[in-house]
C-alpha cells in the first residue's frame, strides 16, 4: 500500500447511440501524492444525449484487509450501521435516512451501499442486486474467490443534483469536476444519466476500476484500464441475471452506449486508429469519447482472438504498473505474430457491428500458409462459422479460379433456407445475396497503419481472381455473424491456379 501513483482522469465515453454518438471527454492530471490516503485515481466517463459529457471515475489504491476503510468523508459507525439494519425490518423501504441528511436515501447490498436523491423506482432499488451480481464476474476474471473480496465494500453516489451531494459532503473537494462517473478509493460516483442502462453501466464501469485498484493496488496503461472497465460494464441485465462484457445485440439494449456506432463511423470516414496507436493511449488520451470505444474494441479483440487470448490473459496475470511497461510485455510477447494481428484486427472491426459474435470464429491467419501450387485445392468449409483459413497464400499477380458448390442452409427457422453458393435472394446482407460465398485475401502488414476494413471479395460459384497483392485466402459465407450460429452444412470450395 501506499505506493502512489497518481493520475486520474476523466473521460466522457458516452455516446448516444440511439440518437446519436456523441461525447466528449476531459481529463485532467492529478499530482499523486495530492490523493489523501495513498490512493490514486482512476476515472472513465462517458456522455449522453447530445451533449458532450465526460464521465470520469478514478481508481485507487484501496485499503487492505483490516484496515479502515480509505473514504474520504466519515463512515457511519457499526453501530448506526447496525441500527441501520435494525430499522430496516421495520421501515420496509429499507432505505430509511439512517445517517443521511434530509433529501438522500441509501440502499444496502452485500458489497455496496448506493446513496442517491433520485425517487427509489425499481431500477434504482436494483443497483446493489446488479452490482452484487458482477462480483463473482469480477472475481472469475480476475483470479480471485469469492472468499478474498468477502470485506470488500464501496458507497456508489448516484447523483441527480449533484450540488445537494456536494453541500452534503458527498463529494470530496480534492476530486476533479467530473462530468459522467468518477471512482476514487472505496466510493464512486454515478451522474444520472438518461437511461437505466446506462446508469447500471457507469456503475459497472466504475466498479470495475474499484475492483482491478483492489486486486492490483495499482492501475495499468490507459488502454488495458479503461478497456477492460468498458468491455465488463458492457452488459445484460434482465432483472434477475447480469452478464458481462457482451457485445450487445441491438442499439436499444445499450442506449446511451454507442461504442459500435462511433468505431464503424471512423472507419468510414479512414481516421480509425491502428491497434498500436491504442496500446499507446496515454493519461490524456481518455478526454475524447472515442478513446473509450477503441481501448473497448481492443480489449475484445484481444481478449477473444484464439492468437492473443492465452497472452492476454497472462497479461492480467502480471505486475500492473501505469506506465508502458506493460504494454511492451505484450508487444515482444506477440512481436512475431504482429504484421499478421494487424490484418487479423482489421478483419474484426469490418465484421463488428451489433450482434457481432466473435465465438463464430475470428480470422486467424496460419503462422505458415503454403504457397498455391498447380494442383487443384479443394476444402469444406463450415456454413456457420465466420472466415476460414485455406493455409494457401498466393503471389502478387496469381490468377486463381475459385469454384463453390454443396448445399447448405442459412437460417433453420420457421424452417430452413436450402442455398447454394450463389446465396439466396430472399434477403441481402451488406449488398450481396444472404449466403453467397465470399473471400478475403489476408496480408501480413510489416508497418503500422490505420485501422480500416478489409476488401471481402463476392465468389458465388465462380469467380476468376487476380491478387492485387500477395496474402492468404479466406473464406466465409455471406452473413452477419450473429447470425451464423442457425446455419447448417458445408460448402466446397475448389481453388486452381492458372
Ligand atoms: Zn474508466
């Protein structure tokens, strides 16, 4: 403990998907040794509405074990928390003022006591259920039991007037004017937001920052830090069950959200980051929305491709200092692999949009393809899984005739669609037939630069191609890939060079 370290930032991540992206960061530097109790702060934010607003919540150092907690306002004694409990099964609103000025009500979970001035509906009562519920989540992904957390416990401020909590004494005079959500030590805050969803989001952002401070007593790179808070606040809540760290199905899931709308807007417009300028990120980075939505797309990426999962997952596993450090361990650990992870990353990000499904299988190209010789090559390919490799690269210049055959279906209900290679006219997706046989050919990028999409080549039966550059064939049937998942058969694919 008492390492310090001492950034804190803000971000505005939000962005209203349903209407419109939008937000807009600040961040501002903190001294480190300015934090009382040794503590750092780590924030995130995220906007709404049209308005550019900032969310920020910092990370800390947190208490240990036995120790009292690092708050930075008086903590009411066990015994007014134990009245407190007492007067709960009395007042059946469990939510009376108990040491609460006038105006503010707190609610009890098991590892968060949420103090809002906002009217108690359900979805308000429901934050600590939520919040108790990402626990285990937080635990399974952090190397943790249940067993280790069992003291742990944050105040989340969830704000409506955010002056009455700052007359209150809610919010410490030290902490910077955030605009969405900040965590600092033991407590975060929550500005209400427009949408349930999003609240529960900031809370679960924040949390996650709460939770990783705890475990590490320190925070990592920007990326890595508000990457991960963004991918596990991403979540379903149904009102019983939370899961985290989806990709959501549809913008109305996630109002307020916005990540997928702004990443597929930057790619058309050609200003979307490489993957190395995001693994860069540094302490300011997170004043603009949009660094949110990368560091996101990142940590999924990295997190879901079968070439760097076992490397990230090993990332979380070491030492977290807030410095580059930790960004250099993961670059030599993917050095060889890196000209590939390039086109690989590229290949998600044309793929990603709502209903995204990386477990469809994500395009990963062979260490070693073979280069294309003058006998015929013939594959199976899986009618519901995403781009498949062939091994076979080809030369700059190579002619290639591409043949696809077999039946198969797209869609099994109310009953299945029979197609060919040619798809099925019934319904289009991105312009082309649903099920027509599509190719990419994959280059290996020996220099960094934007991220932008991929050119997925339309093969239908037959197609006669000649490479524009040289890379490794791959290919897919033409479908969302959240839509994969109800599709059935193979179709045979037949490559001569000529
Ligand atoms: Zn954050």
């Amino acid at each position: 403990m008492g390492t310090s370290l001492g950034f804190q930032r803000f971000h505005p991540e939000g962005t209203n998907d349903l209407e419109h992206d939008t937000n807009s960061t600040q961040s501002a530097m903190m001294n480190p040794t300015s934090h009382p109790l040794g503590t750092s702060p780590r924030e995130q934010g995220e906007g709404a509405e049209g308005e550019p607003r900032l969310n920020s919540s910092t990370a800390l150092h947190t208490r240990g074990a036995g120790e009292p907690r690092a708050n930075l306002r008086t903590l009411p004694s066990v015994f007014a928390g134990a009245f407190f409990v007492f007067v709960c099964f009395v007042v059946s609103t469990c939510t009376a003022a108990d040491d609460l000025p006038a105006g503010f009500q707190r609610i009890k979970g098991k590892y968060i006591d949420v103090i809002t001035d906002l009217p108690l509906d359900a979805e308000i009562r429901s934050l600590p259920t939520v919040f108790d519920a990402a626990m285990p989540r937080w635990c399974e992904e952090f190397d943790m039991d249940l067993e280790d957390v069992a003291d742990w416990h944050i105040e989340a401020f969830v704000m409506l007037r955010r002056d009455e909590f700052k007359k209150a004494g809610f919010i410490p005079s030290k902490l910077p004017a955030f605009p969405y959500g900040f965590q600092f030590g033991n407590q975060v805050w929550v500005v209400e937001q427009p949408s349930p969803y999003y609240r529960r989001h900031l809370l679960l952002h924040e949390g996650t920052h709460w939770f990783m401070n705890r475990k590490y007593g320190d925070h990592g790179p920007p990326w890595l830090m508000e990457g991960t808070a963004e991918w596990l606040g991403t979540h379903r809540w149904d009102g019983k069950n939370l899961t985290m760290g989806i990709i959501p199905k549809t913008k109305v899931e996630v109002e307020y959200w916005g990540r997928i709308s702004l990443i597929q807007k930057q790619l058309v417009d050609g200003v979307a980051p490489s993957l190395e300028e995001i693994l860069k990120y540094d302490n300011k980075a997170h004043q603009n929305v949009e660094a949110y939505a990368w560091s996101w797309a990142a940590v999924s990426f990295l997190k879901n491709h079968p070439g760097t999962n076992k490397a990230f997952a090993e990332l979380l596993k070491q030492k977290m200092t807030s410095d580059q450090t930790l960004t250099r361990w993961l670059f030599r650990k993917l050095q060889s692999q890196w000209p590939q992870i390039r086109s690989e990353w590229n290949t998600m990000l044309t793929e990603l949009e709502y209903g995204y499904d990386p477990s469809r299988g994500m395009l990963a190209m062979s260490r070693i393809a073979k280069p294309i010789g003058d006998k015929p090559i013939t594959l199976e390919l899986a009618a519901d899984r995403s781009w498949q490799t062939t091994g076979v690269k080809i030369a700059e210049g190579d002619t290639v005739t591409i043949q696809g055959n077999g039946e198969y279906s797209v869609c099994d209900k109310p009953k299945p669609w029979r197609c060919q290679a040619a798809g099925v006219t019934l319904e289009y997706y991105r312009g082309e037939p649903l099920g027509k046989l599509l190719m990419t050919v994959a280059v290996s990028q020996d220099k960094e630069q934007f991220s932008q999409p991929i050119e997925v080549i339309t093969v239908g039966e037959q197609l006669e191609y000649t490479a524009k550059q040289a890379g490794e064939l791959h290919f897919r049937i033409n479908e969302s890939s959240g839509g994969l998942g109800d599709n059935s058969g193979t179709v045979t694919v037949t490559i001569r060079k000529q």
